[in-house]
C-alpha cells in the first residue's frame, strides 16, 4: 500500500545528504526540539486528494502534496549583498531539491506521476538577520485500490459443518424421527425429498488445509 506519510518519508531519504542542508532535513517524526541550526529542510504533507475512479470498487487516484520548506540564515549581515546571497543560497537549494527528489528511484517507482512542482522563495530582514525561506510543493499522485483497503475487520473462520438432506428419497413412505433438518421435511408419501434425513457430512477447518 502507498500512502502521503510513505512518500513524505521516501523525500526524507531522498533528500538527506543531498542539499547545502546536509543531514538536517526534518519531518513531523523529527521535529528538533531545541533550535534549529540553519540552513535546514521541513518535509510535511498538508494536503491530500483522492479522485474515484468509479463506483464498482474503492479505486482512487490520489494526489499528495509534499511540502519542503528550506530555511537559510546570515546573521549580522543586514544590507543588498547579504539579500543577495541569501537569494543565491536558497536557489542553490530549490536546484538541489529538485534534482534529490525527482531522480529517487524509490520514490518514482511509487508514483505514477509528479503532476506538478511549485516553489516561492521569501526574504526578510529582522533586526540584524536576514531570514530566507523557499517554499516547495511537489504534487506526487499516486493509485489506491480495494488491496488497499483491506482486509475488513471480521470474526475469523473457525470450520465449515456441511450437512446434506438430497432431494432423490430412498423411501417415499418414510418418517424418521427427530430429523435433521424437521423445518424442510417434505410429508410422506413423497415423490422427492428432502426427507429430514442427514445424508451427508463433511467437516471443513480451514487451519488444515
């Protein structure tokens, strides 16, 4: 089964060692609890979409959006030349996320297209610091079908008892007692069954075969 958080999770991998970041790339399964040394990358899904491709069986086509969020900070440096470089840094970045993620084997085998890629790149300068973030949104979709889906929660199968009262009657006259089946017994005299008699029995356990 493929699912957003797997494909969130294969980006993670992808991206790991790959960027200016190096190993700092982070998902909700890792949020830093301390400060974030920079540059660094955010992984989330925030959004997800699935499209029926008909009533007959639970078959969709889904759409992830895998959200990469890369921060870059210079601190001190407050003028045009660190906005600059702070622009540079993260289109470096944008161009080595691109490359990671779209050339992942693991991922691509998962998906059955990059539907498309979004990115937004935001300076600001806050007190002496220039604060860049590049906001990435990779749409991936990929298929979702009933295998998916199950298997359904239900009491397991212990064995199957198969009793048989044929309709071909040996004796049309006969009336046995304490019959079986007595809600199904056809009155004598009787041209065809059934009967009440058990004439067959069979005993399946599924944990034998």
């Amino acid at each position: 089964m493929t699912t957003s958080v797997q494909l969130r999770d294969m980006v993670v991998a992808a991206l790991v060692g790959k960027t200016d970041v190096g190993a700092l790339v982070y998902s909700p399964r890792s949020w830093p609890t301390q400060d974030r040394q920079y540059p660094y990358l955010m992984v989330q899904v925030p959004d997800e979409t699935k499209d029926s491709l008909g009533r007959t069986a639970p078959q969709f086509n889904v759409v992830a959006t895998i959200r990469i969020l890369a921060r870059v900070q210079f601190p001190g440096q407050v003028n045009d030349q660190a906005s600059a470089k702070t622009e540079a840094a993260l289109e470096q970045i944008k161009a080595q996320i691109e490359v990671a993620v779209i050339n992942s084997p693991t991922l691509t085998q998962s998906i059955q297209q990059f539907l498309s890629v979004h990115s937004t790149i935001r300076i600001d300068s806050n007190g002496a610091t220039y604060l860049g973030e590049l906001v990435m949104d990779f749409q991936l979709e990929f298929y979702q079908g009933p295998e998916d889906f199950y298997p359904v929660d239900a009491v397991p199968l212990e064995d199957v008892d198969i009793r048989a009262d044929l309709v071909n009657v040996d004796d049309p006259t006969g009336t046995y007692p304490n019959p079986d089946f007595p809600q199904s017994v056809t009155p004598a005299p009787r041209t065809a069954g059934p009967d009440g008699r058990n004439e067959g029995h069979v005993v399946i356990n599924p944990q034998e075969i």
